[in-house]
C-alpha cells in the first residue's frame, strides 16, 4: 500500500526554536545553567534545578495533553524498553557526573559563554551522538530491547483515563515545590 508523503512544515522548525530559545532564557534565568548551581542539586544542597524541571514536567504534562484534547497536536510516544531506560540513564549519569551539565544545561551554558561547557560538553554530545550512531544497528537489537514495553504509558497501565494520572501527580509536583520553598530549599 502506498502513503502519500507528508508534506515539509517549515513553521514547526520555527516554532521549535522558538521554544528552545525561551526555554534556554529561563533556564539561565533560574541560574541552571551555572556549574555550582548544578553541582549543588547533586549535592542536595541546592534544589533550584529540581524546582526547574519539575515547574516544566507540570508545563508540559498540562499543555501537550490539554493541545492534544484541542487538536492541536498529535501525542505519539515513541516505543519504550527497560534496556533503553537503562542505558540511557547510565550514559546520562555518565556525562553529568563527569562535566556537571546535562544537555539543556550544556546549550545554556555555551550560550553563556562557558568554556567547559562548549568544549566538554559539545564534544560529548558529538562523540556519544557518533558513537550511538555507529553501535546502534547492534544494540537495538540486543540490550536495548530487553523488556521492551512498546508505546505503553501509565494510564493505559494502570487502564484509566489520563487525566486521572495527570491531574493527581500535578497537584502532588505543585505541593512537592511548594513545601520545597517553604522549608527554603
């Protein structure tokens, strides 16, 4: 059966960048993209990244799904596997216990005119992406899809609607936040 070829929208270039640019402007803004701020979330003395992330998963949770509702967006999650989780997570770890960004942080930082940053931490975004690039016909079909789970998320596993997962885990982020800066963390 043949499809038709989806036609090129430039736009969604566009308003990607746009995103990304205001994005990387908070991120310094909120000071994540500075190393001892970094180093401080590891170190849990400093939960001003934690604060970050978590104001952008409640964002984001909230507005893909409400565009979605509104047909704006098409929600599409990409197949999903324990071994993917795993290895992802471990070469995350990897590169931000070694250099103390993680890849937003390092496109902030290099905005900022850090010098780690741009060196460390642009050539490990090359390097690992040549690397996945180069191993990734072996591995995807090896440790990548042990406990391959599909498209499956977790109101579909727990067979519910979304919002009764949504909706709970945004007020439990929301209290979470709050009582960070309550106790001044």
């Amino acid at each position: 059966m043949m499809t038709a070829k989806k036609k090129f929208d430039f736009s969604q270039l566009l308003w990607g960048l746009l995103f990304g640019i205001i994005f990387g402007f908070l991120l310094q803004k909120g000071g994540a993209t500075r190393y001892d701020v970094i180093v401080g979330q590891l170190l849990l003395t400093d939960f001003t990244v934690l604060k970050i992330m978590m104001s952008a998963v409640v964002t984001g949770m909230l507005g893909i799904h409400l565009m979605r509702k509104l047909g704006w967006v098409q929600f599409t999650p990409k197949a999903g596997s324990w071994g993917k989780n795993v290895i992802g997570g471990l070469i995350f770890g990897l590169g931000f216990a070694l250099l103390g960004y993680c890849p937003g942080t390092i496109a902030g930082a290099v905005g900022n005119g850090y010098l780690d940053a741009a060196v460390g931490g642009l050539a490990g975004i090359v390097i690992g992406s040549g690397l996945l690039a180069a191993l990734y016909p072996k591995l995807r079909k090896g440790i990548l899809a042990k406990g391959d789970y599909g498209t499956l998320t977790l109101p579909q596993l727990l067979k519910v609607n979304e919002w009764a997962v949504i909706l709970p885990l945004s007020v439990i982020i929301v209290v979470g936040l709050y009582l960070l800066e309550a106790v001044g963390l």
